[in-house]
C-alpha cells in the first residue's frame, strides 16, 4: 500500500509539517496547538487530495467499473 505521504507528495506536491509519529510525543508535552495545526493540514490536504483523484481518467474508470458490477454507492 502506498503510503498517504506519497500520494500528497505526487498529486498536490507539498508535504507534511510534522510526522505522525511525532503525535505521541507532542501529546506527552503537552503540544496541544502542534497536534491540531497537524490535524487540520491532514484534514485539509484529504480534501484537496480527494478532489485531485476525482479529476484523473483513473477515477471514472473506477465509478464505470462498479456501475458494471451495480455497485451503487455514490461517489461525487
């Protein structure tokens, strides 16, 4: 699986301020402000992410192929 670092780093070409595995240790010195400033850039970076993948020739090959199977779920 690729990992979420990449795919923000080759579709939107930016990365992120902090590791996730720095959450931890922020939260044990108690870097409250740190965590939610990292949250919010992931909340966001998702968004812009989500909205890049729905404009690839990829994605509407994706919603064909389980209209076929009659999977009905919207995903727009």
């Amino acid at each position: 699986m690729v990992p979420f670092e990449a795919w923000r780093d080759e579709l939107l070409g930016t990365s992120s301020p902090a590791d996730g595995s720095e959450m931890v240790e922020l939260y044990e010195q108690g870097n409250y402000e740190e965590i939610e400033e990292y949250v919010n850039d992931e909340m966001k970076t998702l968004e812009r992410l989500y909205d890049e993948i729905q404009s690839t020739e990829y994605f509407q090959e994706l919603l064909d192929m389980r209209q076929n199977i009659g999977f009905e779920r919207e995903l727009r």
